[in-house]
C-alpha cells in the first residue's frame, strides 16, 4: 500500500464527510447530493481498506 495514496484517500474521505455534514445542516438539503456523496465516501473507504 502506498502511504501517499493511502493518505489522499483519507483526506478526500474526510473532505466528503465535511461536505455531507454541511449540506445536512442545510435548513433544505439536498438529499440527491448527499446520497452521492455517501456513494463517494463509501467508495473511498473501500478503496482505502485494500
């Protein structure tokens, strides 16, 4: 595993869990945008557990 990949995927994890929280926080969030973000986050999280 290379640890530079390893920590770009950590830190566009957290980046998307930032953005999930930002728009639930939203008064109207944009639930189609968070699904994808979710989608992206898990995606990264499985990339990262390789």
């Amino acid at each position: 595993m290379h640890t530079a990949h390893f920590s770009a995927l950590s830190a566009k994890h957290s980046q998307l869990d930032k953005r999930i929280a930002t728009e639930t926080q939203r008064p109207l969030p944009d639930n189609m945008l968070i699904a994808q973000l979710k989608k992206q986050k898990l995606r990264v999280k499985e990339e990262m557990q390789r």
